[in-house]
C-alpha cells in the first residue's frame, strides 16, 4: 500500500494557533478543524508543499518552516508538519470551496474541537510551546 504523503503547517503567533473548518462538503475528514496543508505533489518536498499550501489556502508567504513530529492514527497517510512563526501577510480563506472558517486557538481550546487528527494535539500543543520559547 503506498501512503498518501501529507504536509500540514502549524501558524502559531502571540501563543495561538491557527486552524481551518474543512468544508462539511468535503469527502475526506468533513466538517472538522485541522492545520492548514495538503497532498506532497510528486517531485516536491514537505517544505515545499507547506509554502505552496499556505499561499493558495490563506494567501501567505511563509519564511523557514520548522519540522516537528506528528502522530496520527490515519495508517494511510504519510503526515509532515512544520511549525511556522514568520509570515507575510494576514491569513484569509483564499479557498472556500476547502474551507468554510478558520481561526486562532489557544491550547486549552483544541480539547473540544472536532479534529481532522485528534491524535495530533500533542504535536500542536508541543509546536506552541516550541514557538513561545523563540
């Protein structure tokens, strides 16, 4: 079985993270919250795939995303995450037909969201944390 190669990025500012409502129409993970990113093209890298995300689904451009880990319990899929504290530009919802809001969460809000990755929150809590200490 070949994975699906996945590259998200955690926007994290002023101890926030910012998280997309994938749209309830979508076919995969609907109507749930999750890091901004999406399918690794072929002969992109994860880094590249998290710059190219972040510009087409919130109209940013991001500067030196940092790999973290990141456990999920989805065996299909092949997840890359990055945390990223500089960009430029404000992020909007440049792709409404994916996503339907997006917002900023403290940690202690991540608990009662639906999530795309439950088993992620660590791995966002950690990636929080990471950027405070910067």
């Amino acid at each position: 079985m070949v994975k699906i190669r996945i590259a998200v990025a955690a926007l994290v500012r002023d101890g926030l993270v910012l998280l997309v409502h994938r749209h309830p129409g979508r076919e995969v993970y609907p109507d749930c919250w999750d890091l901004v990113g999406g399918h690794v093209e072929p002969g992109e890298l994860p880094k590249q795939t998290v710059e190219r995300e972040c510009f087409e689904e919130l109209g940013v451009r991001v500067h030196e995303p940092v790999r973290v880990p990141m456990t999920i319990s989805d065996p299909n899929l092949d997840m890359y995450a990055f945390l990223v504290t500089r960009w430029d530009g404000e992020p909007v919802n440049a792709e409404p037909a994916e996503h339907d809001d997006l917002r900023w969460f403290r940690p202690s809000d991540l608990a009662d969201l639906k999530l795309a990755h439950p088993a992620g929150v660590s791995s966002i809590l950690s990636a929080v944390h990471v950027a405070g200490r910067r």
